[in-house]
C-alpha cells in the first residue's frame, strides 16, 4: 500500500552536454523527467512507498521512462498503449545572458488521453497523500477531467491531496490556467505555488505571505505554501505562518528544483513530521537538487539531514 | 539553379552509442536523417548544385537539421512554422539476432501541412532533377496532394523526376500504398524500387529483371531501377537491362545505403554520365555508405572512384 | 510474493571503453554483474516476479547496484551494512588472440558474512524457485553454509531449487569446488552446468548428453541441463533427453549467457511451459544476451519470442 | 551577391574536454576557428548574405573546416591547394592562476600563399563589406601583400573595408606590426583595435575614447571602435563618442568574443542599423558568445535581440 | 641516484564525470592517486628526480598505477605482489551544499604487508630526502612499524625526512592516530601538518603560528610547517616564522592540493631554495593543482614561475 | 646503460572515435605514434631497457609525446626546441570498401633538424642494439645524414644495427628512398623489409624467400627479415632460412604492427633469445598488436607467452 500516489506524464529529457547547444549537439543526455515523477523519485529516496500513475508508449522510449523511476525506488503503475508518443523535451544550458533553453516536443503524448477508468485508481483510493501539478491538467481537456476526478476520488477516500500549481506559460495562457485550475481548488488540501505564478495566473501581487493568506482564506487550503527564488517558502497552515528560508545552494543544475522541495516535504510529512519540519526537510532536499544533473534529486536522507543540520561540507576522509 | 531538388521530411535521428538499447541509454547521438535529404546531400558531395524542399518548426531542433544538410552542401529551402513538430526516430543497433531497431516518432511533424504554395515551386521548376520518395506521401493526406503536384509541376517544367518507392511498414498499408503511389507512376521518369518493395506493394513476385520489365512496360517509366540486396541494381533503360552487382562491402552502417545510391546514380547522371555508368557510382556510393555512421553518405567524388575502380585497400602512407 | 528468488553475490563491473586494456585506460564503464542477479533481471525482464538476496555496504556503490537492478524490475532484499566492501571486477574485451580479461576485486565483499538469521528468508520460503550458483559457495566458509541452509530451507518450503554449478577458477581449485558443490547436489532440484565444469571440477569426460545422464542418475535432479558452446543444452527430464541448439548469434557480449539462459528457462518454467519450450526459451534469451552490453540480457518477452520464430531481422521501419 | 565577404585563415581548434591538461589529453575537441571566418559566421547567422575567402588542403582536415562554416550559413570561396597545411591550434582551459593556454601550429598553413589572382576576388568587389584583420598579414609576406591588394581593391569597388587590428605576440613584434598595419589603415574605412593593442602596437596609451580620437584623426576612418574589457567598446562615428558598456555575461568560452562583436556590429550595419544600435548588437553578440563552446557565436537574431532588450532570463516553459 | 623518495599507498580514483553521483553513475574517470605519490609526481614535473617505494598487485590494475607515475617522470620501484588488491577510492563532486563525497575502498590493499626487507631501502638511504605521510601507518600495523623502520634508516643515512600528517578519520581515530604519529616525530625533520590536524589529532588549538611554535618546541623540528585553508602556511624554521598566504585560486580539483603544496616545496628545496622560496614556490604549485582534474599537479617549472611573479593571465597569444 | 635505442619522429596521431570520418568529425582521440618509439615501446613492455632519441618542440604537445613514451617504460632522450612543430597524423578508419585514411601533417616536424652533435649518442654507443627506419631519413636531408652517422657510430662502437625499411610513399618517391637507404644498408646488421617494399623500392620481385636471399647475397646482413601479410616473416640468418607465420588475429587496429613484430624481435633477442624464438615472439607481440587501440603495442610478457603457447583464450575467471 502506498503512502504517496502522483499522476502526470514523464518525459524523457534530451541535453546536450555542457553548454553545447542544441542546434550544434551531436549527442544529448537522457533523463527522464516529470514534475509528478520528480516528486516521487525524490519522496521514494527519501522513505516514502511511491507510486506513479500515468499512460505511456509501448515501445523502448516509454520502457526508459519506467525504468528509471523503478531505479529511484519508485513504482510505475502505468497503462501502456500503442496510441499516442512518448513525450520530449530539449533542454540547452548556458550562463548568463545565454540562459537555459527549454523546447518541449510533448504534443500528442500517450498520457493526454488517460481516464480514470483505465488508471490504477485503487491505488489513489488506498494511498494516504495523492499528489499532481498544473501541468497535467493542461495537456488535454481529457486530463483536466481525469485530473479533477482524481483529486475527487482521493478527496472522497480519505486520501490527503496535494497539488503544484507550476504554471507552464508553453501550455496555455493564464486565464485559462485559472479557470481550469481554480476548479480543482475545492479538492486541494495542500497548494504549492510559485510566488511568481500567483502573480500571473491568480492575480495575487505578493508578498508571499499575502498570497498565502488570500489563498488560504479563499479555499480553505489545509495548508498553502508559497514558493518564493531558490525555494524559500512561506506557508500558513492552521492559521499559523511559517517562513522556510532557501539553504544556500549552487545554481549548476536548477530543473526540478521545486518538486525535489515538494518530495522532501511530503516524504517529511508522511513520516509525521510537523508542517515547520517537512518545509526545512523539502527546503534541504531542494538545495542538494540544484547540485545534481538531471530532474531527479538523486539524494538520501543522510544527505539531507546533513544539510539541514548545516554541517560542514569539507571533504570527509 | 540547381541541378537537384528533393523534398521530404528530415528527422533527427536518436542513436544509443554503440549497441546500447534504447532503454537503457544515457546518451543519444543525433543525426539529421530523411531518405530525401540523404540523396541531397550524397548528391551535392560529389558534385550536383543540390536543394532540399521541407517544411521545420521554426526552433534549435529545426535549425540542427538545416545545419547538418548545410554542411554537406545542401541548400535547405525550407518553410519555417511555429505548427508541428520536428519528427525524429530512435535508432538501436545489435548484432544478430537482436539486429537494429527503429521507432519512428515523426507523428505531427512540421511537414505534414506543407503545400506547394508555401514550398519553392521555382526551385522545382528549374532544377534538372526532381527526387521525391514513397515516404512523402505516406505522411499525410496533405502530403500525399503535394507530391502530385510537384511531380506534375516538375514534369510540366521539363524537369526529370525521379521516385524512389521506399516503403515503410510503420506508416501504412500496402494496398494503401499501392493506391497512392501508382497514382504518382505517370509523373515519374525515374523510378527506383527494392526488389520486396515491388512484391509487397506492388505484387510483382520477381525476379529483379522481371519486376523491372513489368514496371517499365506498365508505366512508361524512362529508366527502371530495381535494387535487391546490399544495392546491386537491375535497371531497364531504352529496353536495355543493365545489372549492376553490388560492391563488397562492410554492413555497420547501413540505415541510408538506399539513398546513397540514388544520390551517387543522380550526381553521375547529372555530369552526363550514362545510365550504366551511374549504376555503378551509385553502387559504389552505396558500399561506402555501409561504412560510415549517420544515414548521410559521407563521401568524396575521389573516395568513390576508388571504389569503382576497384583500387587496392591498403592503408596508403 | 515473488514467484522467483536468487541469491548471491552482484559487483561492480569496471570495463575500459571499447578495446582499450586495463592499463592505459581513462575510464570505466560500470555494469551491475553478478551471475544470480543477472538470472534474476533476465526472468523479471520476462515477466517474472524476482527478488534478489544479499548484503552489501551501505554506500554509494552498494546504492549503485540496488538501482541497477530494481531498473530491470527486480526487488533488491538486500541487508545492508558498515562491514565489507563492495566487489567489483574488471573487465578487459579485445579480439582474439587477445581475448577478453577478468580481473577479480571481490575479495572481502559485504556478502561474504550474510547468514541465513539476517537474510529474508521468508522470500525464499514462498517464492516458487529459489536460485543460486557455484559461485556463492566460493566466497566464503560462511556462504558455503548459508547457501547450504537456504536449499534446504527451500525444499523443506516446497520451494523448488535451480543451481548452475559456474564453475570460477580465480575462486577455487576444482577438487575443492567439487566437495563443496556435491554435498549441495541432494538439496537440488534442477542442475544447470558446462560441458567443460563437468568435466573439470566433476570428473565426467562427455560428451554432454552422457554427462546429463550420469548426473541425473547419480543425484536424482529433477532436471539436468548439460550446457555447451555459446549455449546450446542437452538436457534430462522425467528421463527424458531434449536437446536445443543454441541460436546463432553475435559474440560481441559474451558475459552473462549462460546467466540469461537460466533467466529465460526459469522465466518460461514459472509460465508453466515445458522443459522443452523453457530450454528454446533460455537458448533465445542467450542468444539476445551475446549481442547487448553489460552482464544483463536487456531484453523484452516480445524480442525472444521473435527469436524463438526464428523471424527476419531485417530492420522494420 | 554577399553583403559581407571576410578573408584569413581558419584554423581546426585542438582542445582537451574540460580542464585536462593537453600534456596528459586522451582527446581533443575539434572546432573551426579564425578571426575573420567567425566574424563571418556570426553575421550569417544574424541575416548577412556573408563568404570568407580563404586557401585550404585539399584533404580531409581542409573539408572539416568548410563543413563548418557552412552549417554557419558561410559560405566558402575556397582554392583548394596540395601545398601547405591545415593550420591548427591547441587550446587549453583552466581557472585561475593557471588560466587558458594557446600553442598555435599555424606554421606553413596552406593560406600562407594566397595571392589575390587565385582568390575570388569578384565577390570582394561585389560585396557591401570587405572584412579581414592584423593576424593575416601577420602569417607571410605574401598574405601580407594580398591583404593590402584585396582592401585596394576593394576600396576601389566601393567596398567598405572594415580591418581588426587582432595583434598577435606569437606571430609578430608590435614594430613589425606596425609598421606594416599602419601601411594598410589608409585602405581601411572601419577599424577595430583593442584598448590594449592600441597601446602595445601603436603606442597610444589610452583611455580608449583619446586612442579612439587619435586614430581617426590620423587615418581618417569612417568609424573607429576601441574595444575594452569584455568587448565593451568606445567608438568615434562622425566626429561623434558612441560609448557601449559590455554586458553582464559568464566567461567560460572567451575565446572569439572580439570576432562576435564585430559580427554583430556588420550584420545590424548591413541592415542599415545605426553605429550606435550596431555597437549595442555586437555588444549583445560578444556577451552571449563568452557562454558558447567553440570559436563561432552560434547565436540567433531572436537570442541576441533578447540581450539588447535585458529581458528577464529565467527559464521559460 | 634519486634526489627524493616517498612511500605509501597509490589507488585508482574513480570519479563519475561532472557532478554525477556515483549512484547513477554509467561511467567513472580514472586517476592514479596516493599523497605520496602526488608528490613525487609534483616534485618530478619541477625538476626533482624522484622515486616512489610501494607494493602493488602484479595485476593491469597495478600496472595502470605505475605507468601513470611513470608518465610524470618518478621511477616506481615497487614490490609485485599476487597478494593483496589495488586499493581505490570513489570520488563524487557537487557544489555546495552537496560537496564532494569520497568513498574508500582501499581496505586489503597490497601495500599493507609492505616490510622493509623487502623495499628498495638503498633508494632511500641514497636519497637527499624520504618523504612520508600520515595515512601510510595508518593503514597496518606492518605499515606502521615499516614508516618507523623506514625514518629511522633514512635519518642514520643522513637522508633528510619529511612527513606530512595528513590525518584521515576514516581510517583511525585521532587518539589512536596521536599515539603512532608521535612516536614517529622523533625520526622527522621536515614537519607538515594542517592547521585542523594539529588540532584534532594532536590537540593544538591555534593559531597555526602558536601551533608551529608549539611542535618545533616539543619536537625539535628543524622545519614545522602549518597549512591553513588552500595551503597558505606558516612555518617555523631556524626559529625564524615564515608566514606564505595562498595564492588566488579556482577551487574546481581540490584534492591533492596539500600534496602539491609539499612536492612543489621539496623540489625547491632540493634545488637549494630557501625555505621561503620553497614556501612560496609550493603555494603556487598548490594554486594551480586547484584547477587540475586529477590527484596530481601537471605543472611545469614556467607555469610555477609564472604564478609565483603573479604574471598577468590574460590568454597569450 | 640501455639495451635499445632507437631514434625517429613521434607524432600525435589525431583519430576520429568509431568509423566516424575526420571530416565530420567533433573529436580526435589522441595517441603518441612514430615507427621507432613504437619499437621501443614494445620491447621496453617486454622487458628491455629501452631509450629513444629524438627531438621535439618545447610545448605542450611534445610533453604529450615524452609522458606517453615514459608511460611504456621508455626513457626518452629527447632535445628540447622552440624550433619546429609537433607533427601530427590523422587517422581515419572504415570497413571495406572504404578502409583506412592516413593524412600526415608531419612537415617541419621539430626532428628534421636534428643533428649527431645535439643528440645523445653516448647512448647509441653504450647500447646493445640501435633502431631506426627508414622513415626518419625520408624526412629531411638533414635527418638523412644523421641516420648514416649514427649508424655508422653505432657500428663503430659495437652496437648491433637494425633497420626496418619501413617505405612511405607519401614522403618520397621509391627511386630516391632507394638511393638513400641502400647507402645506408652497408651500415645495417639486420634488415627488416615488407615483402610489397622490396618489391617497390628495391625492384626485388618475391616471392619473400627470395628476396631475402638476394639481400643478405647483396648487402651481408648478420640477418635479413621479410614480412608478409599481417607480418608473417621469412628470415635469413647465417645462411638458414626460417619461416614464421602470423598468428590468427582480429585486424582492428592494424597500424604499427610491423614495429610491434620489431619490438617484441629485439626484446627477445636481447634476451639471448635465438632468431628463430625471436621471430616467433615478434610476431605473436604483433597479432597482439593488431587487437589493441592506438600504434603501440600495450602488451606483458605473459600475454605474448600465452599467445606463443597457443593458449586457449577463453575468458578465465
Ligand atoms: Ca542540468
Ligand atoms: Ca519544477
Ligand atoms: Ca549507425
Ligand atoms: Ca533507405
Ligand atoms: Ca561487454
Ligand atoms: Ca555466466
Ligand atoms: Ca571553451
Ligand atoms: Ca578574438
Ligand atoms: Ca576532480
Ligand atoms: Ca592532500
Ligand atoms: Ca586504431
Ligand atoms: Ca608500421
Ligand atoms: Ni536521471
Ligand atoms: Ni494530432
Ligand atoms: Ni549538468
Ligand atoms: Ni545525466
Ligand atoms: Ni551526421
Ligand atoms: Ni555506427
Ligand atoms: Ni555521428
Ligand atoms: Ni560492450
Ligand atoms: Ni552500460
Ligand atoms: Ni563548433
Ligand atoms: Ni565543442
Ligand atoms: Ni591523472
Ligand atoms: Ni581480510
Ligand atoms: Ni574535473
Ligand atoms: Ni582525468
Ligand atoms: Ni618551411
Ligand atoms: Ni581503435
Ligand atoms: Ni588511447
């Protein structure tokens, strides 16, 4: 039985190596790479049961997705199908002004016609957190209603729910993210939200501390957390705000920075820590993710506690 | 003005290093890869003025394709759209019994909608040669049109066509195939068909010479090339056969071998050369091709002559 | 419950790119190995429910071969601790007369002090096959017992119990082996073993067939399976001989054949097919494992079967 | 017709992967590289029609570098020769104090010999701009002659000739630099001069905006560009100061930042852009060129544009 | 006739590339690594003739430790071995808060049974300096007892001895360290220990002056030198204090800067420099070591020169 | 006091990875490579005190060269120069038909210069045996007369001469690398000589046998050696003829066999081995050679012993 269940599609992630770019690579690194997977790869290191539900290509691309997420300890509960592609992304790095480049080729993917019925719902029914993005419901209309469904039928089992807003603005344009995303609102317990998205799509002009607040005070978030550079969070749960600063980090490897936050946090949570605990826990969790290649927080527990304890990081030897 | 003009769909090829499967790869390495493009560019590296007609999505991965032909001294005429996606394919090699293994993820390319008002019908006009395939047409019911009428635009211009059948199972039927292409039959000049192909698309069970006779007396086609194993080639011309063997050769690389030889027949053909001379260049090309990584034949008009005259192999120094 | 369960030793596989030796190399590529686990990942691969028993050290690299494996859907029962290395071995490919080089570095390995007390025996106890090879016995006293007890304990479970006698002379001297590897015989169900261990550890000149009957008759295995180049088998059951020739193929990877053999055999046998059907079943899988890089046979159910049809191998596309 | 036609020669750049010494290199990353073919390069690809002129081997190592400059969009107007050789350079990179290391092997390079009447002299009388830089008549007498014929001539066509005085300490003393660029500046309408050349070679010392005054005074340019730190540039235009600060930019590829401002400078003066707008575009190009591998800006209009615009760079998706 | 000797264990250091953990590491770089013989790889490169005494495996992995010492120009004189593994140690790099991670594995290792009687001891009496570290007694008890056996022969042949304390607290504890150590203090001449070791090993609290006060006071050093971070030092010698702050450097390849920091201070010395000089002159090998991948300085005398005048490092060219 | 020395060029050899052409090429693998440091190599792996003369650029890339040499054990005796280049070679390689490209770009190597009085020949006069070929008097006239004087010193001093003639065409012509070295041969003890080169340069018409009896007839070599196809040899010494054919070997990495073949001669033959075990330990180092990456033959005694034994090469482990 699960503890955490997340549903969203993964994409296999294409790189050129260093800051070579894209238009001149003539290799690219792969990762599988998925917001919701992120979350459960990073939450899977970190103790937790998890599993990931989504619809994938029967072929090797859709084999290299569920192969690297069984490796982080994560399960794939997975529909296969001849119909639909396994998702891309290109993603080139560079230092400033350059920046990083990130081209999705995610169209037509198999998981944009994903319902309820053919998913693995037992398992949201018998997890104890069930946990999806903003990015899921805006791949197809079919997923914004599977999306809410899910959340419905968590809600309904007993089953906490979670949601990242993450908005996309490669997808879809703000007011149709609100529109869409609003809707799922009523089913949400815990909303995470870039400061910046709250701005954008919901209209909210900060500070995070105000956002969390109208937020709360507007659907009745058990607990909201507002994301703020680097992953520094504020969060109002019970009434009671509480301020997580960001853990200084290097900046080489900042995708997926945000759900390695979101894993550490719910990891955190599952194994009952305090709202207070699971922020630093996801904050730590977030930081070591910005130092490591791919989406993936590739980290342990030990690593860290290390960084919550603010240990020395001299060479042990 | 050129003296070649192709059109069709260039992917990016996505090839594990060495005989590592797909799905447990890290690194892909990438080629640009279209059975038109290829002739283009063995083409224009021995000598011919050569463009490719296509359609791209205006992006890195767009421009890595057009990059690539510009390096082998193709002109990329090409429509530029922010609708559709750059196709690519997964390539994986092994030796027998694994053999190599393709996934075509080219749904919803960028080409698809391409139509002669937006394409370089001039270019197709003045050229010499006009090459297409029997990829083309499979593509889309788009464009499947636009082969029509660039063959008719070309063949009403003076210009020779050439069409190299080239079936591919992963994108249709046979006998819906078979409708579409001996639709396009009567504007062909030149047609270029493997040996299976004309079995299983067109029912005419061989042998090569047979197949050839058949096709020339039923089409009217100028020249009639069948190609069997490794490329050796039966051609009938002004009711003449003509065999060409294939070159000994290695069989490393041999995505392209197809399209090496048309280029190598076409460049020959296009210096004057007669039709069994171009046979044989073309043959040579295509033993060369079974050598060399990437689907482009990567050769020199000095390297394929030594092949043809049959030069001593040793490493000079 | 797992349907299949093996134990035994999994190490690091260090091997220079390509044909650089040892020696000079820059680097290593790194491949999970360990002849149980790979029988474990092959089976799994193909549809089995397997688990993996062992030790390691909780480290990096111990963490490295748990990931590995879990990738190819085996569930890792591993005991994990602060004592013992993690084994590794380096492997050196060249043509001949070069040859290939191993170079053991598996001394004082974690594994070497697991017990039955700490090791999940349960698994074994409700797995349907337990397996292990002449390997673990090698490595120590202490694994020469407990491979000693978990066959025991399998049988008394109903479990039934495949042993491939992988004779290592890098390990052990044959009069040693055979002491050893014979007082576990009794506990045996199904014996896999070369052609050349036979005869260099058991004493029994061949030819194979003839070994497989003196076998069978002098240990009362369920079933005897003699095994000879490339992995071709003569095989007892139910008196009965059958004999599969192996399928040809490539002979780039040779490491890890017959461990894919025993994972395809055992990965049809938990299917309910018959000895005859798993031996073509196993030749295939080997077979496919000659052709694919690293010590795992990286394959799907649909690649064997296809190799068991004896399908064309042209590329489809 | 090009708008811009460079001359010079390019080099195949030899530098090990990362930081690894080239004493103990196992490989060498190959790029193209020479002042005047990326000037060209990098007005390509911002939207000049641009050839370089130059004289290559006719082997393998001579195509890899015209390869390379047309996948940039240049087009090379090449005599291609048996005599001299591919010039190359080995390039290694390093943090401080080590620093980066430059060992030209330039010597004897087939350019070394070009002589106006076997060069494409048409496209320099046809052309809108006429670019080349110190280091070529730094490389022979003969490159020396030809480099003030081709500015006469020019000159005499009505080109613009645009002239990078590029000294360099491997190649020449600054007397003898002097003396013989000197004798070229009254052929020049647009110079290019580093702060700190303009000291070691024309004993101007500075600041940059008085060498800027005293040169054009003297020479009489059109224009006259005083590049500093990190390309930022003071030029003189009319008897106007234009002052461009650099832009805030990484350092980890600094070699050929000068050759993308000047790029940057012709393709928006070759499209009637102001000096001012030009100096802010090859500004913008030389920022973003200081993150890119390589010798060439592998830029796009829209990349550069972005720079000049100081937009937000966070990642967008 | 060797002008300096060292003696101690050399591993294979096996490091993912970049920032990859080891964990998901597919490949690792090979470096030979050991503080001894770092060096006398420095020390050679500088000009020292320099040997290094050990025990290997007689085994490719052994042969990959001697070539790599050899390529740096120090003669191996080693004891060959079937006795014994190649020690190695996995090294993981990260930004901060991540670090590096280092994971031994050089338990077992040939070199631990290295006695006297069976070393190349005529090298160390004829040497002009015996150069030893804290990490070679602390490997066996043989080890210790063949340190002590090794100072003492080298002081009675009027060799000069050095040793660097190089505490590593994943061998020993510091009490159990303090005991060994000391008892070797009285066969030292040349003392060089961190300003953290003085203090947790031997319960030195600082400053690094009062900590060389301290220890030439207690032990009659007739050289105490103290590195603090990145290898600026004070020393006492001829109780005269020597103060050398680090020079300015990258931090990418930290390990191996102490042992850069000691060989670029014995070639100096052996060359008759003044202890400031040898000071001055190892802090600026020790700057460079920073920037190089690899255990081992690959510095030049001209590169040391060049640091020690602070030379403007600009790129020449 | 070494045993051999030989005295030639050693290049860099620049290598596309796989069969990718240098024309396409994004990275060139790096070896050190000359006919005589090859010779060298190899008898120094196999046991010889090996040195070589020679004189290289004081750079970087000559460092290159002098660490890979010290690497295999020989001590290069090498002139530092700030005159002349590195050279280099490129190496190509592609199956049948395309085979090997090998481009030289040796010109104004630093060597060809290269003087007696510069030299170390005290080294050539102490030796037992010196090498050269024929390749490094083909260089320059200047090299050409350094060749006969060390030989002649050589004889003088009682070191045994040998010469492998070694022809390359794309150095000189066969009419004057005949004139040169038949003034040499009076100088040479034992010649080595491709059966194809006597032919070409010396007009000797075969078969081998009798191309060496008419050379040891003509000139009074102590021995005459001619090799055939992956260096089988026929020998001729003191009026008997031997005959050793080649070992059965993979053919990947054919270049520098023939040194191979020389270098494992001259081990055993300074190990008082008889001409006949000789030629049999040659030619099994150079089937070896043929397996293993880069020109030099990285080989151990033992792995010459085993292929000389005929030893079965199936994996042991
Ligand atoms: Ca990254
Ligand atoms: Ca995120
Ligand atoms: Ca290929
Ligand atoms: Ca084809
Ligand atoms: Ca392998
Ligand atoms: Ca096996
Ligand atoms: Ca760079
Ligand atoms: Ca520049
Ligand atoms: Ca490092
Ligand atoms: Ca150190
Ligand atoms: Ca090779
Ligand atoms: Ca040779
Ligand atoms: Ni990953
Ligand atoms: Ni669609
Ligand atoms: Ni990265
Ligand atoms: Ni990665
Ligand atoms: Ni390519
Ligand atoms: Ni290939
Ligand atoms: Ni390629
Ligand atoms: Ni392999
Ligand atoms: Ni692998
Ligand atoms: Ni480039
Ligand atoms: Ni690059
Ligand atoms: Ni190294
Ligand atoms: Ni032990
Ligand atoms: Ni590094
Ligand atoms: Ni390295
Ligand atoms: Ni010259
Ligand atoms: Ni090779
Ligand atoms: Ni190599």
């Amino acid at each position: 039985m699960p503890d955490l269940v997340t549903f969203g599609e993964t994409m296999l992630r294409l790189s050129p190596p260093g800051d070579t770019p894209i238009e001149t690579a003539d290799s690219f690194d792969v990762h599988a790479a998925g917001a919701e997977s992120n979350v459960a790869a990073a939450a899977a290191r970190l103790g937790a049961d998890a599993a990931w539900l989504s619809k994938l290509p029967d072929s090797p691309p859709g084999r290299r997705v569920t192969g690297a997420l069984r490796r982080h300890g994560v399960e794939p509960a997975v529909v296969w199908t001849d119909d639909g592609r396994q998702g891309t992304y290109y993603l080139e790095s560079g230092d400033q002004p350059r920046g990083a480049t990130v081209v999705y080729d995610r169209d037509h993917a198999a998981v944009r016609t994903a319902t309820p019925d053919e998913l693995a719902t037992d398992r949201v029914e018998s997890a104890s957190v069930f946990h999806t993005t903003g990015i899921t419901p805006a791949l197809s209309d079919t997923l914004a209603r599977t999306t809410g469904d899910l959340l419905t039928l968590a809600r309904e089992a007993g089953t906490t729910t979670t949601f990242d807003l993450n908005y996309r603005s490669k997808l879809w344009e703000p007011a149709e993210a609100r529109e869409t995303l609003t809707d799922l609102f009523p089913h949400v317990d815990v909303l995470v939200v870039a400061e910046r998205d709250a701005e954008t799509v919901l209209g909210l002009s900060g500070p995070a501390d105000e956002q969390a607040r109208h937020l709360a005070g507007e659907y009745d978030f058990q607990t909201t957390i507002v994301t703020t550079g680097s992953e520094g969070v504020v969060a109002l749960h019970d009434g009671e705000l509480l301020e997580q600063p960001a853990f200084t980090a290097g900046d080489s490897h900042p995708v997926g920075t945000g759900d390695a936050f979101v894993g550490g946090y719910l990891a955190k949570r599952l194994q009952d820590g305090t709202v207070a605990d699971a922020l630093t826990y996801g904050a730590a969790t977030a930081a070591l993710k910005r130092t490591i290649p791919g989406d993936v927080a590739v980290v342990t527990p030990a690593a860290v506690d290390r960084v919550v304890a603010g240990d020395d990081t001299d060479i042990s030897r």
